[in-house]
C-alpha cells in the first residue's frame, strides 16, 4: 500500500460528509470465480486478496475510517478439511505481508471472532499484528476470524454473566453501551454501510447486533472483480440515501 497521505486528490465522487465513517465487506464469490475460469476454488481465494489489498486501500483514501472484512465465518469451519487449511495458511501469509503496510500506514488491526480456535502459528501472527498496531488510531482494519454473530452473543453473555456474580458488573438490565462493551466489536463504531457482493442477499451470522441502523449494499460482482468503481458505485448509493434512526425525515432535514 503507498502511504495514504501520497494521493490528496483520490476522489470517492461524493461529499465528505455524505460518506461512511465505517464500511463492512462481506466477501463473498471466491469460488464461484475460480470454478468459472476452470480453476480450483482456493484459486478464487488467492486473487480474493488481491483484492482485499485494493478495496482497503481505495477505502482509507476515500477517507473511510474503519473497514471491517469478513474472512471466515464460524460455519466456514464445515468447509472440506484442505480448503479450510488453505484458507489458514493463506490468512498468515497475508497478515506477514501485510503488516509492514499497515505499520507504514498507521492502521491500526483489530480481531473480531473467537481466534482460540486458529492454528497456533496463525493464531500468533494475527495477536502479533494486532499488539503491533495497537497505538495507532486514525484507522482501523477489522477483520472477522472464525467469526458469526451468535456466537460473538453468547461469549459476551456469559462474560457479563460472570462480572455480575462476581459483583464487578451491576444486576439488572444493563444500558446497550454497557453490554456492547463486552461484544467483540468493543470500542468500533457500528457499521454505517455493509456490502456483500456476489448477490447474496443474507448476513449469514455477521455482525446481527451492529448493523441495526447499518445501510445495506448488495451487488452481483463477485469478489475478485469487486473494484474501486464498484466501490464507488455502493458509495454513491450509499450517500443518496436518508438514514432516520427512527425519526421523520423532515426531523431529520431540519
Ligand atoms: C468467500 O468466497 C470467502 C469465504 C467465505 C472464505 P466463497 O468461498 O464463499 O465463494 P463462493 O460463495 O463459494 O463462490
Ligand atoms: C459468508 O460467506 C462468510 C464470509 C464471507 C467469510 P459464505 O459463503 O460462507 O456464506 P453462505 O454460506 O453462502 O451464507
Ligand atoms: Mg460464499
């Protein structure tokens, strides 16, 4: 990634104040992209990176603050034993690749998931990256890892559980901001845009509670090809859009 400062005239194509402090990718497609060119799925992986690379780079100097990837979902674990590995292996070669970029570039990297689960090498490179980058705040990569929503809930039910009998957390009903404290997404403000490309119309368990007020973009592009004019397309869409958080729109154009 070239510094993100080097490109002051990189252009979203839409106003500053009409674009998402927070964008989350469901990437989705790899296979059916290899399996279209005759190749093997892990394939569609590989150049899924690649893109990866480009989305998060075109992101940060559109002036995107945090963008969150979905990588591998709990259920992904069902997934034929060899792709899962290939999958494993390919997630630590991107995070040793990667993190000079992210060092350079100050982005800070954040985990969400339960990463118990990883193969220990990989489990300590992504720990390793995560602690390296810990200080930097002006933006922030999430990325899912062995991740979905319901499970994400119930660690953080029974955290909370466990401060409550423990006397640390008080009874009763919490606050929302109370709770989501102990969601994996602590301190990461809740997407304001999620796309999913490949047209797939579901969540498929990513992120249920954070996306309660979050806009939805859904494209047919499958990841691979997913560009920056692509990019540029949910943005716009995005921008066009009237975001009432329960209210009028006329409360809201006032
Ligand atoms: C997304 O691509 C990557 C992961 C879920 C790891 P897929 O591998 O789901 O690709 P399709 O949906 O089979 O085309
Ligand atoms: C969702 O994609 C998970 C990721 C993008 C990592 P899937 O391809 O696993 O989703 P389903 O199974 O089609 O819903
Ligand atoms: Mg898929």
């Amino acid at each position: 990634m070239p510094e993100i400062s080097a490109m002051p005239d990189f252009s979203p194509g839409v106003p500053a104040d009409r674009l998402p402090a927070h964008v989350a990718f469901i990437m989705d497609g790899n296979g059916r992209w290899a399996k279209a060119r005759g190749l093997n799925r892990f394939e569609g992986h590989l150049r899924g990176v690649k893109t990866v690379m480009e989305v998060v780079e075109n992101s940060f100097r559109f002036g995107i603050k945090t963008v969150t990837l979905y990588a591998f979902s709990t259920e992904n674990q069902t997934r034929p034993a060899e792709e899962v590995a290939a999958l494993m292996n390919l997630l630590k070669t991107f995070i040793g690749e990667y993190l000079p970029d992210l060092l350079k570039n100050e982005v800070r990297l954040r985990v969400i998931g339960d990463i118990s689960w990883l193969p220990e090498d990989v489990g300590a490179a992504v720990k390793n990256a995560v602690s390296r980058t810990e200080k930097f705040s002006g933006h922030t990569l999430v990325v899912a890892l062995n991740y979905s929503s319901r499970d994400e809930i119930l660690r953080a039910v029974s955290a909370y559980a466990k401060d409550v009998a423990a006397g640390t957390q008080a009874t009763g009903t919490p606050s929302w901001e109370t709770f989501a404290d102990y969601l994996d997404t602590a301190g990461i403000s809740d997407p304001d845009l999620i796309i999913r490309t490949s047209g797939e119309l579901r969540l498929s368990n990513f992120l249920l509670l954070q996306a309660a007020y979050s806009e939805f973009y859904f494209c047919d592009t499958l990841w691979p090809d997913f560009s920056k004019e692509d990019l540029k397309k949910a943005l716009a869409d995005y921008a066009s859009r009237e975001r009432r958080f329960g209210k009028t729109g006329e409360q809201i154009r006032r």
